[in-house]
C-alpha cells in the first residue's frame, strides 16, 4: 500500500486533530496522548466530519449505579448527531458486538451508521505517514 507524508508531527499536538488529504480521500488524524489515529474523515451516518467532532470516553456500567469511565479520547463523536467511533478500528460504538470489519471495508445499513474507515498511520522522528491505497475516491 503506498505511504503519503501528511503532517508534521508538530503540527498535531496531543489532544489535537488535524484534517488532511491523501490518494484522493479526506482523512481526520488525531493525537491522543503521543499515539497517532487516521479514520476517513466522513461519518457514514450523513457526512459529518470527524475532524470537527469531540474526543470522548466511555463510560461503561456491570450494574446500575457502577460506571467505569476508560479509554479518554479514544473515541470520536460526529458533531452532527452524536454517534460515536473508536479511534483504533473505526467500529461503531452503538452496535460494537455486531458491526466488526477490516480496516478499508465500510458496512452501511438502514438506520445503523456502520464502521469508519481507518489507516494505518506512522510516526517517525517529526513526520506522520498514512497509508492509503490508491486508485479510491472518498465517498
């Protein structure tokens, strides 16, 4: 798969998204605490971009009343109606157990907002690399 240089690693800081272009695609790359995150940049719900969404958590609950809060900003919510995607797989979060693919293959069903694309990123001594094929228009 061929590696396009996007940014340099001073141009996102921890805690801090940046949006990008690569192979014809629009990609959203966060920082998360020195771990860089490439998802396209495109909820799959109705086009809103990641890169304007909120890094969150998850608040998980075994029981009512226990909440265990993990994962901070691993997780984007797509600033036009809330739903929500894991920074490592681009799953959905509303349906974790069912929606499971591959990085690159995008599931979209009625009423069901289906995983996020996601890249494969590298981080070198100040470059960040994604790696996208070529030859794909964003949809």
């Amino acid at each position: 798969m061929p590696r396009h240089v996007v940014a340099a690693l001073s141009d996102l800081p921890p805690g801090r998204c940046k949006r990008v272009a690569a192979a014809g695609r629009d990609i959203a790359l966060f920082n998360v605490g020195g771990e860089v995150f490439a998802l396209a940049d495109r909820c799959p719900h109705q086009g809103g971009r990641l890169s304007e969404g909120h890094l969150v958590g998850l608040v998980e609950a075994q029981e009512p009343g226990r909440y265990v809060w993990s994962r901070p900003n691993e997780i984007v919510r797509c600033p036009w109606h809330g739903w929500e995607f894991d920074l490592r797989t681009g799953q959905s979060r509303c349906e974790p157990r069912r929606l499971r693919t591959q990085a690159y293959d995008v599931a979209l069903e009625p009423c069901d907002p289906g995983p996020v694309e996601t890249f494969p990123v590298t981080v070198d001594d100040w470059r960040i690399a994604v790696d996208v094929p070529d030859g794909s228009a964003t949809a």
